[in-house]
C-alpha cells in the first residue's frame, strides 16, 4: 500500500520468501468452559456478559456485532438482522458483511 500511494519506491522486502508456518488446528471451549466464562461475566460485568453471550449465540463476527444498531433488531419476530459489518483497520462501517449477504440470525431468551 506505501508502494500504492507512493510513500515508498519499492517494497523493501520484496524478494523475501514468506515465512512458512505450519497449519494449527482450532480449540474451541467445551460447553462447561463457555458456561463458566458466561457466568463469570455475568457477575463481574454485566454488559461485557451481553456483548459475550450476543457473539457466543449468534455466531456473529466481531465486525459484525461493532456494527449492529437498532435497525437490525426486530424483537417481534425474534431476529437479528446482518447487514452490515465494522472495519476496525480502516475504522469504517460498511453497508454489507463479509459474504455480502443479508442473513437473518434467530435470537434465544
């Protein structure tokens, strides 16, 4: 991007091979280790506990929980609505998700 925008001539590690690392499987919590933590949250943070349990149930991404608002809510029919997602890097909100679509995600009690 400096090379791009013209900060930089050329990019000074071109010619550099990349760095191979070898590929890691995911470990994920069990249900007991995320009704812990979900407990713990709950009585030492309250709001972090709603942040957690939103990302924990939907399966939303953090780009798109940064960018949820009250459009995206319909408390009628239970349903959270993902249309949009936050960029972090570039600090901007985007009018669609990572995949483009718009989904609808069912919400719990």
């Amino acid at each position: 991007v400096a090379v791009q925008w013209e900060y930089l001539k050329q990019n000074p590690a071109e010619g550099i091979p990349q760095i191979r690392v070898p590929e890691q499987d995911f470990q994920f919590w069990t249900f007991e280790e995320r009704d812990k933590f979900l407990s713990w949250a709950k009585t030492h943070d309250p709001e972090l506990y709603d942040i957690i349990a939103t990302a924990v149930y939907t399966g939303l991404r953090r780009g798109e929980m940064e960018a949820l608002r009250r459009d995206c809510i319909d408390l009628e029919r239970r349903f959270i609505i993902v249309k949009r997602s936050y960029c972090s890097s570039t600090r901007k909100f985007n009018e669609y998700t990572k995949s483009k679509k718009i989904r609808r995600v069912p919400m719990n009690d």
